[in-house]
C-alpha cells in the first residue's frame, strides 16, 4: 500500500484559489496567492462584467428602452455612470451609432477617385520618386526572421524556467506600402494592384555576373512592372569574361515601359574594375562586348535612361562602391547606341536623352565616381 504525503499546513482562500494553485499553495507562495484572491474578489465587485455577450443588448434595451436594436438609431454617445460609493470604476462609453448598416459603396465611385484612394496605400510616400527596393526589403525580412528565432528560442528557455514569455513588440513605423488591400476581393485586388505597378519604381540589383538571376521579395509581379531602375554591379574583366544571354532576362517583364540602368562596381572588385573601365577609349575588350550585348537585347519599345539621374533623391539605394562614369557612358552609347524612336518620328535618339548630362556635359562628366 502506497502512502500519499499531506500537506500539514492549511492554505486560506476560496475554492478555486485551491483548484488553480493546487501545486504552489505552500507558505512561500501565499503572498501571490492573496494577490489572486484580491483580483478575484476586484472582478466579482466589477458591476460592467457580463459573462455572456448576449447579455449587452439586454441590459442596454432596459436602460434606453425600445430605441436600441442591436445599435444606437441616434448618432450619439450614452454613459452609464458607475454605482455610487465605487470611483475606481470609470463610466462606461457605448459607441457612436452609425443610421446604416449597409457599407460604404466604394466601388460605386468613379475610377480616378478610387485610383487617388489606392494612392495613398500602395504608392510609396515620402520620396520624390516612389521607389520600391528588392534588396532593403529582403533585408528587412531578414531581420525579422531573426528577430523572431532568436524570441522563439529565448521564450523556450524562459518557460523551461518557469519564467513568462516575451511577447514581441509592435512595430514602430508604418510600412512602405499597406499591401493587405490587395486581400479584401478580387476587383480590389486587381485595382489596387494595377496602381502599384504603374506608379511605382521596382528596384533590382544584379550582383552576380554572368548570371542574371535576381532575388526579390515573394510577391512581386515581374509581368505587371511598367517602371525598373537597374543596377549592374561589374567585376573585373576576368570574371565577366563570359557571354551573358539578356533575351531571358527582359523576357520576365513584358509590360515595361521605362528602364534606368546604372552600371556600377561592386565592392569586392572595385580596386581591379576601376582601372578596366576608366575611359571608354582604353576600356578593355570584355567591357565592350559587355556593352554592346546590352544595347542590343534592349527592346525598343522602352524608354531607356544610362546612368544616375541628376538629383540624386531620385535613384535607388546603390549597393556598389561607385558608379560608373558619365562620361564613360556617353562615350560608350556615342559609339554603340543605335535606337530609334519607334512610336515617332523613327529617327535615332541622341545622347542626352539616354544619358542624362548637366548644362556643360563635356566639362563636368569627367567624374567617375558617385554623386
């Protein structure tokens, strides 16, 4: 026969108390334990504290009588004072009544005032240029995955403890963009999502030469982008000495209209590039033929801008060390460049509407650097 040890000392509280903390109900816990019983008794003197939900409407129809059915008809806001002798209690608010339950018919609004609604949720604001980034998104997305492994596991260890769990912290600034409307039907969806990709810039950066795979955030709908900013982060010779097949690449975007690409150097290879690619004239053959494949897989329908734009506000966030030269470029498309203007008058573009110059290009395109 087994014995079962008693406790030998008595713990005081109501029933319940005995019930949840049956396994800390010891002399060292009976300071947390008359906490719980004050809650309990704190709850039970709460006059507003309904066990069901279904008795709000009925206590509300007994003090307003017939005027409430289900909401306030009257657009106003009712107390209910607090009973006497109890201060601690503040006086407790209903909402304000709306005089229709049907919603708001949004999509009855003409399609411009929905399209300046969409705006204001999925166009970037606060840049002159709405520009959406592959790279600052993946690494945000990065940091949050580790922000939340490293909770995860440090909540494990708490708990093993007997410790509480952390809970993670809102978020302090709104995002880029408020996507989740794209969630609320199919036409909204298709609206809104018509509005995020003509007014915005997606920004890629290709690091990885010759290949031109890119890494975007999931999501992004590469047949829907009208406007691209591109960055091409060069190596040196040696390791783009290597035939690079462009077809595939401008394949995924079938409704671009506009295209920014700025070449630039990658960190790495900066020291060995740099001098490869200084001046045009004594550029190095796998530079050139670089080049001219590039120009060449460009479709003509595009509207094609070589190089930074003059306010800098205005481009991505380059992640090479430097980009390259406008004065390289000129030269470069000077003598590569043959595109013509398809949908006008057919005749060839000049170099400053491709690569955009200051006021006195031959005297201030000489700086190769970043600006």
């Amino acid at each position: 026969m087994v014995r079962v040890p008693r406790r030998t000392h008595s713990v005081s509280g109501p029933t319940s108390v005995h019930c949840v903390l049956k396994d800390v109900a010891c002399c060292c816990n009976m300071g947390k334990i008359q906490q719980f019983y004050m809650s309990m008794m704190a709850l039970r003197r709460n006059p507003y504290r309904k066990c069901k939900k279904e008795d709000l409407p009925t206590a509300a129809t007994q003090i307003f009588g017939n005027e409430w059915t289900g909401r306030l008809t009257e657009e106003r806001v009712e107390t209910i004072e607090p009973a006497e002798g109890n201060k601690s209690v503040q006086p407790f608010r209903f909402p304000r009544g709306d005089s229709s339950s049907e919603p708001f018919p949004f999509f009855s609004l003409p399609r411009e005032v929905r399209d300046h609604v969409y705006s204001y949720l999925v166009v970037r604001r606060g840049r002159r240029t709405p520009i959406l980034e592959a790279k600052s998104s993946l690494r945000a997305q990065k940091k949050r995955a580790t922000a939340q492994r490293t909770r995860e596991r440090l909540n494990l260890k708490r708990i093993q403890s007997g410790r509480r769990p952390i809970a993670p912290r809102e978020p302090a600034t709104e995002p880029v963009v408020h996507l989740d409307v794209l969630r609320a039907s199919k036409l909204l969806h298709f609206e809104a999502g018509d509005c995020l990709y003509q007014h915005n810039w997606f920004a890629i950066s290709i690091d990885n030469f010759p290949s031109t795979a890119i890494e975007t955030p999931p999501g992004w709908g590469y047949a829907r982008i009208t406007k691209m900013q591109l960055e091409l982060q060069l190596k040196d010779a040696q390791r783009m000495n290597s035939y690079i097949d462009w077809a595939p690449f401008f394949a995924m975007f079938p409704s671009l209209r506009f295209l920014r690409i700025i070449p630039t150097f990658h960190p790495r290879y900066y020291d060995w590039a740099i001098s490869e690619l200084n001046e045009w004239n004594s550029a190095h053959y796998i530079f050139r033929a670089f080049f001219r494949e590039l120009l060449a897989s460009i479709p003509e329908q595009l509207v094609l801008k070589l190089g930074p734009s003059l306010i800098h506000h205005d481009d991505m966030q380059l992640e090479g060390k430097a980009t390259v030269g406008k004065r390289v470029l000129w030269d470069m498309y000077t003598e590569l460049g043959t595109r013509r203007d398809v949908g006008g008058s057919g005749n060839f573009f000049a170099v400053d509407q491709i690569v955009d110059c200051p006021p006195c290009p031959m005297e201030q395109l000489r700086c190769g650097s970043a600006p």
